[in-house]
C-alpha cells in the first residue's frame, strides 16, 4: 500500500515488478526468449527468477537482431554498491541490436535443485520486439539511498530508508517517474502528488535531485520512504524522458492520499502508444530491493 503523510513525505510499501520497457523503434517482431539461471549460495528465489527473465529476454534480442561487437560482463538486476545481486550476463542490453517493448502474457518459470542443492530456474518469455533505434538521447538516472549526492548511490534499500533520484539529461525536455507493483497497480510519483499536469519540463545540462527537499524549482516536493514487512521485495522504478512533449498517463487519484495510480495494462498501453509515436522518448528501468526488518 501507499500512505500520503501530510508532511508531504510519501510512504511507499510495495512488492515486486517483473516487467521491463525499453525504447520503441521500427516494425514490431513477436519474440521468444529462453534461459536458465544457476544459482550461487547468496541468491535468493526472487534473484532467481529475475536474473532468468532477464537473460531470456537479451537471448531473444540476440537471437534475433545479433549483437555489436564486442560483448562485457555487466550487471543487470541493478546492483547497489553492496553488489549483493550481482546478475551478470556476458551479452548485456546495451549490446544486442533489438529492443524489448513488453512482455506479451506472464514468463514461464520451471524451477528444480542442482546436485548442490541451489536453485536451477529456467524462464521462457515471449514479448513484443524492434530493431534498435538511436534516437532517444541518453540521459542520467541514479537511485540515492537516505542522502543527496552521487556517493550515496544504491538500489538496496532497509525499511523506512528515504529514495531520491538524480536527473541529468543533454538537453531541455519533459520527465515523468513511476512505479511498478506486482499487484499490477502503477503509481505516478513524478510529477508530484499535488501537480496535476502534464509531465514537467526541465533544462538540459542541469542535474535535479527528485523527492529532495532541497530541489524545490520542479513543485512542491514528495519525500519517498519506502517500507516493507516481508523479508525482501523487488520493485521497479521507470524513468520517462523526451526532448518532445507528452501527455501524462490517465491516472487516478486514490481515496488515501496516496500518489495517482493506474493499472499496469493501462500504463504498457500508454507507454506503447506514445513510444511508437515519438521514437526520441527513452525509459530507464531500475531494480529497486527492499530489506524489512528483521524478527
């Protein structure tokens, strides 16, 4: 659930998100990926499952559209400077020559243990895919843990940690942030809970610190604290940016205080639609792991 605080803090207490955007190109292809993720000792299930999917959808990608030269060993479950899930995958995201646009129905996982007694877990996912497009301008998007400036950097979080984000893009354009819960509900967090317009403009070159106090040029601000009461949950966080204007998806307000929310199915709708108009507008996906207290 989602708690407002009149203190214009946001408590936000979500699950798991399993679903990954990337930008849209030119003609669509329906892909099938499959792989098969081994675990080590400090995995947990969820890493399981999530470093599958991941590595199933990049095969697909590969499979299809080929690869750049070259190939490194990357993360990508969005480690924090921990590196307690450090997923990598000798072929990354940024090295096939495709796009994954979303899932098409849920990934298939069959799961068995290894002679070690560690998990084995096969995922098969089919999605919606292009060839790459160049156009979206990169931009910066990193998850701050209880601080304001880049040393504080992470994607782990324990209950009741505050979450900030740092925004840089090359040039003027419009930014929205959202997230993604398993229970498929999507909550609008930027722009901010009393703004009901459109995504907000900022100036290129210049580097904002989202849910900051300190950060008061882009409207009143929302602090995000984020709680959980299970052991560990998985969130995604997904970053909205295009040099051209775009409409804000048509979200609700909730009855609690809570920021906007929407279904997923009408959030991927929106995304496509907008992404296959506009092949400058980018998204950046990032993992978010939250640790609850401990019994």
């Amino acid at each position: 659930m989602v708690i407002f605080k009149h203190t214009t803090r946001l408590t936000l207490a979500v699950i798991a998100s399993y679903l990954l955007f990337t930008p849209i190109a030119s003609a669509q292809k329906l892909l099938t990926g499959v792989a098969v993720f081994h675990a080590e000792n400090h995995h947990s299930m969820t890493d399981c499952r999530e470093g599958a999917l991941q590595m199933a959808r990049i095969n697909a990608l590969a499979d299809e559209y080929g690869r750049t030269i070259g190939s490194g060993t990357i993360s990508v479950s969005g480690t924090g400077k921990n590196g307690e899930q450090d997923f990598f995958q000798e072929l990354a995201t940024t090295e096939v020559c495709g796009e994954w646009i979303a899932d098409v129905g849920e990934p298939k996982y069959d799961i068995s243990l290894g002679p070690d007694n560690l998990y084995i877990v096969k995922c098969t996912v089919s999605g919606k895919t292009r060839p790459l497009s160049n156009e979206a301008p990169d931009f910066k998007a990193e998850v701050l843990r209880n601080g304001d400036t880049d040393k504080f950097i992470d994607t782990r979080f324990n209950s009741g940690d505050l979450m900030k984000l740092i925004f840089k893009a090359p040039c003027d354009g419009y930014v929205a942030v959202y997230l993604a819960c398993a229970d498929r509900t999507v909550y609008t967090l930027f722009p901010y809970i009393n703004n009901s317009d459109g995504p907000i403009k900022i100036k290129g070159g210049k580097e904002y610190i989202l849910f900051s106090p300190t950060c008061t040029d882009l409207g009143e601000v929302d602090e995000m604290q984020l709680r959980t009461d299970v052991p560990m949950e998985l969130n995604h966080l997904y970053i909205v940016f295009s040099p051209n204007e775009f409409s804000r998806a048509i979200d609700s307000a909730s009855d609690n205080d809570a920021p906007r929310s929407l279904s997923f199915k009408e959030f991927s709708k929106w995304m496509m639609t907008n992404r296959s108009h506009d092949p400058k507008m980018g998204l950046k996906t990032i993992p978010i792991t939250i640790i609850g207290p401990k019994n």
